[in-house]
C-alpha cells in the first residue's frame, strides 16, 4: 500500500477506493506491455485521471502491477470459494464441479491471469506463487473435496487417482483459456458444452475407492 508520507494534506480521499479504480483501469495497459515499460503519466492519461492521483495512490510502477494481478487473483479466488454442492451421484457431483471450474477457467479474467503468468512468470516469481496458492491448487482441492464428499453419502471413502486432479486443470486451461489467447475464442464457445462432458468422464474414471477397487456402479447413479 503506497506509505502515508506521500500522502498530500487537504480534503479527505477513500484510497481504497481510489486504488481499485486505477487497478481496474491500468490493468488493459499491462496486458499490452510489461510494467517496466510504462509510466505514471501514461497510466494516468489512460485512465482519465491526474498524474498526482496516481503517484500517491501507490508505492511506483511495480506496486501498481502487483495490485493489477492481486485484483485478478482475488477475483477468481473468490468465485473458487463458491463451488456447487455435491449431489448425492459421485458422477453428477464431477460434472457439477468441472463444469464451475470451467466457467472459472474460460473467464476473461483468467485469461488475464494465465497471461499474465505465461509472460511475466519468468521474471516475477511472485506471480507464480500467488496462482498456484490462490488459484490452481484450491481448484484442484476443490475437485478432490467434492468427489470425497459425494462419496460419503455412499459410506465410501473415494479418491481420485494420482494426476488426475491437475490433468483436469491442465485439460481445461489447453481447451478454454489457451485458444483465447491465440484469439480462436469462437471454437472455445462452440465446444465449451463438450469440452465439460469430455473432461468430466476422464475425471470419474479416475475416481476409485480407497482400496483401489472401482466405484460400484450403485455409487455412480
């Protein structure tokens, strides 16, 4: 947060508020280029607003990155947080469930943040560590805590096999988000529907009880 000794005297300001609305208008500026190669001003010009709200809104160029991409992680972050309940069918519970992470994955702010971390990774380790604590892995649990719930309805402790879990986010980020980074976002809206069913199967077929043995069929219903 910007530190309190470049704050002007004078009329009262919500910085929080202020803050928001420069990361949400700075974010397209970052998405066209690296921050190191922007400015204040430009980011100011853009957004419509003075060079100084800007300067003391933050701590630098930087800063306003890091709060572009904490925008987008806690956008998604939260609508992770909000999966659909399991159903009573192991089967019905995967469909359910992949099909909230797809929505997730096809957004446009996904596709930012896979960006993002596609171009800046190398460089910002921190942008790594903050999808994989925010974003991936709470989809991959996500996926695991709703299949072992379904089961339990079933008195059946059911796990997924080993890899499934990030074959499924890895199937849904080639499908959905990748294509719209190369602007092939018709053949993702077209094939999104099977995109789900695909992805879905692969996944209860990869669910098994706890002593290895597939599910019975009774469970899948």
């Amino acid at each position: 947060m910007a530190s309190d000794k470049k704050r002007p005297t004078g009329t009262a300001v919500d910085w929080r508020e202020r803050r928001n609305a420069i990361t949400a208008g700075a974010l397209p500026l970052f998405i066209e280029r690296p921050w190191s190669s922007m400015g204040v001003d430009e980011i100011a010009a853009h957004i419509g607003i003075s060079y100084w709200q800007v300067y003391y809104s933050f701590d630098g160029l930087e800063d306003i990155y890091r709060a572009c991409v904490s925008r987008l992680v806690d956008t998604i972050a939260d609508r992770i947080d909000n999966p659909p309940a399991p159903h009573s069918s192991v089967n019905r519970t995967v469909q359910d469930y992949v099909r909230h992470a797809a929505d997730i994955v096809a957004s446009e702010e996904y596709r930012h943040l896979l960006f993002l971390r596609l171009r800046d990774g190398h460089s910002e380790h921190w942008l790594k560590t903050a999808y994989d604590g925010k974003v991936a892995e709470p989809l991959r649990t996500g996926l695991e805590a709703a299949v072992a719930e379904a089961g339990e309805r079933h008195d059946l402790k059911i796990v997924l096999l080993h890899g499934a879990r990030e074959r499924c986010l890895m199937m849904l980020e080639t499908a959905l988000a990748l294509p719209k980074l190369l602007h092939d976002g018709d053949i993702v809206d077209d094939g999104f529907d099977r995109t789900v069913t695909t992805i879905s199967k692969e996944v209860f077929a990869a669910t098994c009880t706890f002593d290895g043995f597939d599910q019975t069929e009774s469970a899948a219903a």
